[in-house]
C-alpha cells in the first residue's frame, strides 16, 4: 500500500539525511509554507508585526498559487505605520560560501510612496556579524501592478550561520495594498 507523501515527511527525511557538514543541494526550498496553502486554515510558519494602525492578514480573495496570499494595508494618508511578515530558517545551514536566493511575487492596489521608504523583501543569515550575511531588493512600485517578481541573492552564505529570517516588509509613509505570495527561499 503507498502512502500520500505530504511536504512535512519531506522535510523531515532531508532534516534527517542532512546532519552537521552534510552539504543542502542546489535547489532545496528553506522556507516551510511558500505559497500559503499547506495548512488549511494556517500559514504557520508565517508571523506578521507592525508599527502603528495598519492592517495586516490574509487574503483569501487575491492570490498568485494556492488559495491565499499575505497582505498589509495602509489606507489612511495621514497615518505612518509599517508592516512585516517574517519567517524564521533554522534547519541545516546551505554550505559557507554558496549561493542563497530569495524570490517573491507581490501585487499593489492603489499604492503610493511618500519618501524614499520602499516595499520589499529581504534575508539576512544570522549571527552573521556584517552586511555580507544579508540580501535584499527594495522597490519604487506605484499604482496598481499585477503579480511582480522580485529576487535577492546573496553569492557568499557566510560560514557562522546559525539561523535565517526572511522579512517582507511594507514601509512607513506608504499608502495602498501589497499582497505576497510564492515566497520562496532556495540553495542555489
């Protein structure tokens, strides 16, 4: 009899043949949940923070793949809030010195930038002690514009790396809806 093979059994046998200097290999997806659909009601492992009166959540209206995309919202001119979704990566660490990349679709309605502040994503391999252990992409997207994709790279992982946060972020003194989805984050 064959059993349904279902992302977490995956994601346990790769935890379970990758220990200590084991080597990840080229395109093993880090982050759990990538297009938001894994659990039903859920995108666990997906957390949101804000500054300010926004709103942050889940949009089961607009979506790339899957059934649902994340979203933060600023309508209100006058207010200057901002608004993250993070991930945390603490599985086995790609190997020091390759490459790392980071790729998201996102969608706008109706968004306006203020200040130089743009929306964007980013990661950064922690305790990394520099920059060099971070990439990110930033963009000036006004209006409205169909699902975008954005990369960031980093070409040298850093040997230290104990951990990795993603970041999707929605920066004060921006107007507008921006949803995320297809967040992936892959060994090169």
């Amino acid at each position: 009899m064959l059993k349904k093979v279902t992302l977490k059994s995956i994601l346990f046998l790769l935890l379970v043949a990758c220990s200590g200097d084991d080597i990840l290999p080229s395109g093993t997806e880090l982050l759990t949940n990538s297009n938001l659909s894994f659990y039903p009601d859920s995108v666990f492992p997906w957390t949101n923070s804000q500054l300010g009166d926004i709103k942050i959540g889940v949009s089961k209206e607009v979506f790339m793949t899957g059934n649902r995309s994340l979203f933060i919202e600023n309508l209100d001119s006058l207010i200057a809030p901002s608004g993250t979704w993070t991930q945390t990566y603490s599985g086995p660490m790609p190997s020091p010195g390759s490459s790392v990349e980071l790729t998201a679709f996102i969608k706008g309605v109706n968004v306006k930038n203020r200040t130089e502040g743009r929306v964007g994503v980013a990661f950064r391999a922690y305790p990394a002690s520099d920059r060099n252990g971070s990439a990110g992409v930033t963009l000036n997207l006004q209006g409205d514009f169909d699902w975008t994709l954005v990369r960031a790279t980093l070409d040298d992982f850093p040997a230290d790396a104990d951990f990795i946060i993603v970041n999707l972020f929605y920066p004060s003194l921006t107007t507008g809806t921006i949803y995320f989805d297809e967040i992936s984050l892959k060994v090169k």
